[in-house]
C-alpha cells in the first residue's frame, strides 16, 4: 500500500504561490463553466465577453472598481497580518462615505476656505480617515479590554453602518430637491476627484500611494513589525514584551482608515452624492483581495485589478447575455476556496511513503 | 397590553428564532470538536434556496428539507476537508464559503425556476401551523409552544436530543474531548480526524435545516438576501450560548422576539414615528450588546468558554 504524506518543506516555496493562484483560477473557472452552461450560455463565449469587457472594451470601469478594492484589501492586509479578523471593512467603507459625504456638503456653510480641490480633498480625505478609524475603534477597544470577540463585533458593525446609512439617503439627509427619489444632494464641484478618463478618477493614484505606504509600514518600521510578530507568533511577541493592547488599537485605527478612504473615493470619485449603491460588497471582496494576494501590499493591486475585472466581465454577461451578474461573485468566492485548499503544496510537500514491509521480506 | 397581542408575539418570536436554533445547535456541535465554521451564513442561504427550488419542484416541502441538509453537509464536507485534510485557515475557510454561498444562491435563485427561470415570487409548498389536540388549549402556553408548524416541533427534538447526546453519551464525551484537547482524545484512540469531520457535517445539515425552515415555514419563498445576516447572528448566539444548546434556545427565542417586534411597529408605524430602517438595525445593536455581556459574564463569572482547541488545527507531528 501507498501512503501520501504531507512533510513540512523548511523553506516556504517563493514562487509556488503563482502558481497556486493561476491553477486556482482554471479550477474556479472549470467550476463557473459548469454554471454558465447551466443556465443555458456558451462557456467560451461568455468567458470571451467576459474578459473583453473587462479587459478592454471597458477597461476604464475595471480601474474604477478596482480602486475602492485596493482600498479595502490593504485594510484587510493591515488586520489580518496580525491575525486580528477585521471583517468590518464594509461598515468602515460606509462611514468614510458618509463623513467624506456630509464633510463636502455641510461644512462649506459652517466654514469659509477656500472653493478649491486642494483644500476640500484633503479635509474629505481625514474626515474618512478619522470616520472609519472611529468606527473600527469600538470593536479594537471592546477587544482589547474585554477579550469581545472582534469577527462578531466588527460584522455586526457593518450592518449597523449600513442601515443607518441608508436611514441618511432616504430620510434625514435626503435632497428636497430630489423629487421623492432617494438620495443626498449632490456635493459641490471642488471637493470632486478630478477625472483622468472615463471614470476613472484621481482615487486610484491615492491608492497605489497608499499601498506604498502601508508596505513601508509593514516592511520597514518597528511598528510593522510588531504587527507581524503577533500575527505569526504570538507566544513570542508576549515574551518579548509586545503591547497587545496598544497594537490591538494602532492596527485597527490603521486598517480602518483604509477602509474609510475606499468610501471617501467612492464617493468623491464616483457617485458625487449619497445614495443607494456604496454597499455593494467591495468590503467582503477586499478579504479575498488581501488573501489571494498572501497579504502584501502591492500583491493588493493586482489582484484588486484581477477581481475588478470579474466584476466588470460579472455586469457584461448580465447586459450583454441576461445571465446572473452573480457569475463573477461565485468566481471570486471559488478562486478563493481553491487558493485555501491549495495552499499547503506552498508550506507542505507531498510524499509517497513506501512501507518498510519490503525491506523485510526475504523473497 | 392584552394577552392575546403577547401570545401573538411570543408566538411569532418561537418561529422566527426557530431558524436560528436550528443553525445555532449545529455550529455547537461542530466548534465543540474544535472547528471554527464561519460559513453559516453561506450555508444557511444555500439550503433557503435549494431547499425552496427542491419543495417547490417536488411539490413536497419534505424533500426541501432533506435536500437542504444534504447541502448544508456537503458544504460542512468542504469545510472540513479545506480545514482538516489541507490545513486551511479555519477563519478564512468559513469566509470564503460565504462569499461563495451567498454569489451562488444568488445564482442559483434566478436560475432554478420553471424552465430555468427565476425562483423569486412563486409560492411553493409550505409548513402550516398544526395545532396538537389537548396540549394546544393549555392558557398561554398551548396556542405559543403547541401550534405551530411541524419543524418547530422538531426543533424541540433536536434541543432535547442535542443535550443528551452532548452529557450524557460516550460519544458526547468523546466531541466535547476533541474540542477541548485533541491530543488527549487521540492518545485514548479517539479518531480526531474523522470525528472532526462527522461534526462538521452534521453540523453543516442542521445549518443548512435552518436555512430550509426560513424559505419552507417562516419567511415562505425565495428573495436575494433572504437569510439578512442570521449566520452571522448564530455565531454570536454561540458564543451566548457558552456552547450549551438549552442557553442557545433561550438567545435565539431573544431574537425573535426583536424580530417579532419590529414586525409588530413595522405594521403599525402610525403611532410610534422611528424609521424602518434604524428599527432594522436592532438584532445587530443586540448582537453587539450581547457579545459584549456575555465575554464579560464568561470572564468575571467564570462562565464556561469556549472550547479549548477551537479554530486551532490539529497535526500529529507538530506540536501547539
């Protein structure tokens, strides 16, 4: 009999993990033929369509989608490399929003500066920061403190942010002028991105900038490196004299005003008004993004571009095939599943193990 | 206050928390053996959605449910193996799981119609109410706890059995020995591994029973989002639960009745003026305040927690 063993390699394999990713995404793709065939589409077709839209023909709405993700997945990154489980990104995405929202459209009648880009992005910018840093605060402090679990605490946070989100758009921060339809008004022209070409906004140049910034973090202060060491090893990180409490803190003030820029993009950049369609998941798409790119900040942006691009290609094949937009969500959930699954030929190697039983035999 | 508006609360809250029972004792079974699933909110949306398209195509609400638990213990199945056989991240695992549930029952709902049609808006069969002679007429009690349908009443069979089997059987003994120290287990020749995917299939089914009952008796049919979070609640109501399926009852019964009475100002918005959408926000502020409470009972009360070896994975060769 043959036995296949799992045998820890020394080394993590550097360049495995390519190709884990790339062999990830033929199997999810296998997987989501199956699926379109299902409901009636050429595969190859829709793959086709897919990735022209995406790739192509609308190229320019990929980076739109791709920059609240970068966003999102470099807050994921932050957390999770401490293995502290901000699953809050959502909720710390919406609050930026809205701070980033009421900032451009309230505060120009409390203060008098200048009309100028220069001065409103900036002042949007730290109030999404300081909003998400807030608001992932409160689970960072309960954690710290009580020992509250921080997955519950930050997901619950997330449908409070949501729902009192929409209580603005459709009520107390509702246009008059709007006719009965839902939504702010919309905020004035100098606290606009500017725009480069098609929608694509200056947001994406802000957050390549700010996953530079976050792998200086990571890579090269004391601070990153704290992060680090209690993700990987916590018994160590307790010996050598880590303050939990204060990192607890610092990671989640860091990782959520990450997040709280991904709102402040989307809405400075994109939608230019509260309304219906800041929630849309890039919160729970920026988990995938950090994983799938082993946490690392520049991974981030690929794979930000990646994902975007499925959903973009995920749209095309509603409009263009009246198929379920819903195709490149399950893509991303199973691009993610094999990745986990597949991830222990990167810290294992396979064996076969030869039972002694031949070496005693005497025939 | 009349009693007949209580009953009718108390009534709604027993089958609205009902789901969450379901759910909440199956991710007790399997964090007891020591595995996190995260997934519940996945799985809960998957069996809802191919539980209902199975009722409904089969004309038998039965073969819903049983169609529903077999993917909610083929989901567990994945789980398990990504987690156990491959080493995943048990965190990330469960996550992914519900990202891709909650894509794929969105898929699937718009594809498992008539003719590869939609499912949303049609009715299809459904548990009704029956009231059980004699117990039903007991003041209060009877028109709340004994009239009701057919899967609340197995619900009360799976909390009654669950908490059996848990204290007072060997093999209870053994799951709740995985949890806490699987070494131990393993030098007394308990199979760890295949235990550990038992319960996280078993686990998986009743999850998966739980998302059967939303689309088949409480909320009947099929629409996007149907679940609304409650997987993420029954982790929560876990943690409330200090891993005891009687105290997870008594938090999914707290539940329901939010539910229940977010229900009742909904419809009669006319003399209290709070918005639908700060009075949909109410489980989810509990949730927290319940989180809360509960860490700082188990911590200054020495509430029993939870089990030792939860979300750690186990590896002969290593050590922890």
């Amino acid at each position: 009999m043959i036995h296949l063993k799992f045998e820890k390699r020394l080394e993590q394999s550097r360049y495995s993990f390519v190709g884990v990713l790339v062999l990830s995404i033929v199997l999810a793709l296998l997987f989501g033929a199956l699926l379109l065939a299902y409901a009636g589409a050429n595969p190859f077709v829709a793959y086709a369509e897919m990735a022209k839209s995406a790739f192509y023909s609308d190229w320019k709405e990929t980076l739109v989608k791709a920059t609240p993700l970068i966003f999102t997945g470099l807050s994921v990154t932050v957390a999770f490399r401490m293995r502290f489980w901000n699953i809050g990104a959502e909720g710390q995405l919406v609050v930026g929003g809205l701070a980033a929202a009421g900032a451009a459209l309230f505060l120009p009648e409390i203060v008098t500066l200048p009309e100028s880009p220069w001065v409103w992005i900036p002042i949007m910018m730290t109030a999404s920061i300081l909003a998400g840093a807030l608001w992932a605060l409160i689970p960072a402090l309960l954690k710290a403190f009580l020992g509250v679990n921080e997955i519950i605490t930050t997901l619950m946070f997330n449908y409070i942010a949501i729902f009192y989100y929409q209580f603005l758009y459709t009520d107390a921060w509702k246009d008059p002028a709007g006719r009965g339809f839902p939504g702010s008004a919309r905020i004035p022209s100098f606290t606009k991105l500017p725009r480069f070409t098609g929608r694509v906004h200056l947001g994406i140049v802000i957050a390549v900038i700010a996953a530079i910034l976050i792998w200086v973090i990571m890579s090269k202060t004391r601070q990153g490196y704290e992060f680090r060491l209690i993700g990987e090893n916590p018994t160590a990180a307790r010996y050598a004299g880590v303050n939990l409490f204060r990192n607890i803190i610092l990671v989640m003030i860091l990782s959520g005003g990450m997040a709280g820029l991904a709102g402040f993009s989307e809405i400075s950049g994109v939608s230019f008004k509260l309304q219906q369609g800041l929630a849309v998941g890039y919160g729970f798409t920026g988990i995938i993004v950090a994983w799938l790119a082993r946490l690392n900040p520049f991974g981030v942006i690929l794979v930000a571009l990646l994902l975007a691009g499925l959903l973009v290609g995920g749209d095309e094949l509603q409009m263009s095939m009246q198929l379920p937009a819903a195709v490149g969500e399950v893509l991303q959930g199973m691009i993610l599943l094999f990745v986990l699954g597949a991830d222990i030929f990167t810290r294992y190697r396979l064996r076969v193990v030869q039972p002694p039983v031949a070496l005693t035999s005497g025939d | 206050m009349n009693a007949d508006l209580i009953i009718s609360i108390l009534s709604i809250a027993l089958v609205a928390g009902t789901s969450l029972v379901f759910a909440t004792i199956g991710e007790i079974i399997t964090e007891r053996s020591g595995i996190l699933n995260l997934g519940v909110e996945g799985i809960m949306i998957m069996g809802a959605v191919i539980g209902f398209a199975a009722a409904f195509h089969s004309e038998s609400a039965w073969i819903g449910v049983v169609v529903a638990m077999l993917v909610g213990g083929l989901l567990g199945f994945v789980h398990a193996f990504l987690t156990i056989t491959l080493r995943a991240e048990q965190v990330v695992t469960g996550l992914a799981l519900t990202i891709m549930g909650t894509g794929l029952a969105s898929f699937l709902g718009q594809e498992l119609g008539p003719e590869g049609g939609a499912l949303v808006g049609l009715t299809g069969p459904r548990f009704t109410e029956i009231s059980i002679p004699i117990l039903s007429e007991i003041p209060i009690i009877g028109p709340i706890v004994f009239n009701q349908d057919i899967l609340v009443y197995l619900m009360y069979v799976v909390v009654i059995a669950a908490t059996y089997f848990l204290y007072h059987t060997r093999s209870g003994l053994h799951l709740r020995a995985i949890g806490e120290s699987p070494q131990t287990a393993d030098a007394m020749g308990v199979d760890v591994f295949r235990l550990r995917y038992l319960y996280t299939i078993v686990g998986g089914m009743l999850i998966g029973l739980g998302g059967a009952h939303l689309s088949l008796a409480y909320t009947p049919g099929w629409s996007e989002n149907l679940t609304g979070g409650r997987g993420w609640i029954v982790i929560a109501l876990v943690i409330f639960a200090s891993w005891n399926p009687w105290r997870a009852v008594v938090g999914a019964l707290l539940f329901g009745g939010v539910n229940a009475i977010q229900f009742r100002m909904q419809a009669s918005s006319t003399d209290i003026a709070i918005p639908a959408t700060l009075l949909n926000m109410m489980p989810y502020l509990l949730t927290v305040v319940i989180a809360v409470l509960t860490t700082w009972m188990q911590r200054f009360n020495k509430l029993i927690g939870a089990p030792a070896a939860l979300g750690l994975p186990y590896n002969r060769e290593e050590r922890h």
